[in-house]
C-alpha cells in the first residue's frame, strides 16, 4: 500500500509539474509575441516615412521636441537589439510599472530564468514591462534615472516616428 501511495504521490507531483510548465510556457510565448508586435510596429514606422501627421489641438499638445533633443534622448538605448529597443520604449511608456518591477527584482533576486519569468507574469503589469525582467539591467537604468524614462515614453507615444528617425540616425552615427 506504501509504494501505492508513494507513486500516486509522484504521478500527482508529474501532472502539477507539467501543469505549472504548461502555463509558464505560455506565458512566456505571449511575452514573446508581445516583443514581436513591437517589433514589427517598429518596421512600419520605418516603412512610414510620407505618414500625414494627426490634426493636433495647440492647448491639449505640447510642441514636439526637436530631433536633436530626441537624438540625446534615445541615445542610450539607440545601438540595442531591435526586439530589445522596441521593449524598452514600450515599457517606458509605464513609467511606474518599471519603478515596481526594479523593486519588485530586487525583493526576488533568488529567482532564475522559468521560475522569474512565472513570477514576474502573475504581476499586473503591463506585458511589455513583465517582459523586462529578462534585462534587469535596463530595469535598473531605466529606474534609476525615471526622468528620462518618463520623457522617453512621452516622446514615443507622442512623436513615435520621429523617435524611430532619432534612433536610426544615433545608430548610424
């Protein structure tokens, strides 16, 4: 009856295993399509050159930041990897998700590869910050210096094609 018990037990812990696995293997595709979406938005915006810009009301809008400040402003993150680029602008458009990520990282250091990436998904934080977690040293850049990253995030959802420009031309400088 013992050995009964004791192979029901791991059969049991077998199907919780693969069940937890399950789950983070899809957790960790969607994050992966999520980079991919980025990616590809990023593509178009440089396919994009002749876009008709949006009609824009003088007291909602501030003025758009001149290519050379956006040139200083993406500069640090200019020559990353374009998944990791397009990661990066989308979650510095959540500007205190990624505070609570670096705070969150630093209270769970212990966890590693599938065991962060599950934890970091049960987060409410929007995907494109969940997925940082893999780049703790961008958390920590970004976190750390929360101006820029607020302004970065602002300069992408306001000026998104001429934040692409300022990348590629800090790129191919």
């Amino acid at each position: 009856m013992s050995g009964e018990t004791s192979r029901n037990e791991n059969q049991n812990t077998k199907t919780l295993d693969s069940s937890l696995f399950n789950q983070l293997s899809h957790r960790v595709i969607a994050i992966a399509c999520v980079a991919a979406l980025f990616v590809l938005a990023f593509s178009v915006a440089n396919a994009q050159q002749d876009q008709i810009p949006a009609p824009a009301t003088a007291s909602e809008e501030s003025p758009p930041i001149p290519a050379d400040q956006l040139d200083s402003l993406v500069a640090p993150i200019a020559i990353y990897p374009d998944a990791l680029l397009a990661q990066t602008l989308a979650a510095s458009t959540y500007p205190l998700e990624v505070i609570q990520l670096d705070q969150w990282m630093v209270n769970n250091k212990y966890l590693k590869d599938q065991a962060l990436a599950y934890a970091v998904a049960q987060q409410p934080w929007d995907p494109s910050v969940q997925a940082m977690a893999a780049f703790p040293d961008v958390v920590q850049r970004m976190a750390g210096n929360i101006q820029w990253t607020t302004d970065l995030g602002n300069a992408f959802l306001a000026q998104q094609s001429d934040v692409m420009d300022a990348v590629r031309q800090t790129s191919n400088s």
